[in-house]
C-alpha cells in the first residue's frame, strides 16, 4: 500500500521534485532558474530549493497569462 504524505504549502522542494510535477527534464529547472524565468527557487547552502507555495504560483500566472491571450 502506498503511504499517503500530507502536502504542506510551505514545503521545500528540490529541483527534482518541481520537474516531476511539471513533467520536465530536470535540467530544464536548472535554465529556467539560470534565466530567471522558471518559478522563484533559492540556496540552502550549495543546495536549490523552491517553495511549493512559489511553485504553484509560478503555475498560476503562468496558467492566467496563457488565457489572456
């Protein structure tokens, strides 16, 4: 049985885990972060975390600036 993990809206996430949820090579995280374009991600000492708070806000305007078209 798998265990269910409750989602918290602060939770930190790593690039690996926000590629998962988009579904895109982590690498693409990493140029999106690189060209300051991707959802807003930061430094816990030599390590890129992101909010998941940011994270679905990134998705939210991108969703929104997608219908306004």
């Amino acid at each position: 049985m798998t265990e269910v993990i409750p989602i918290h809206h602060n939770q930190l996430m790593t690039p690996s885990e926000v590629a998962e949820l988009l579904q895109v090579p982590v690498r693409t995280i990493h140029n999106w972060r690189y060209r300051n374009t991707g959802p807003k991600g930061f430094r816990v000492g030599k390590h890129v975390r992101f909010k998941r708070s940011d994270v679905e806000a990134w998705i939210e305007k991108l969703a929104e600036d997608f219908l306004a078209v």
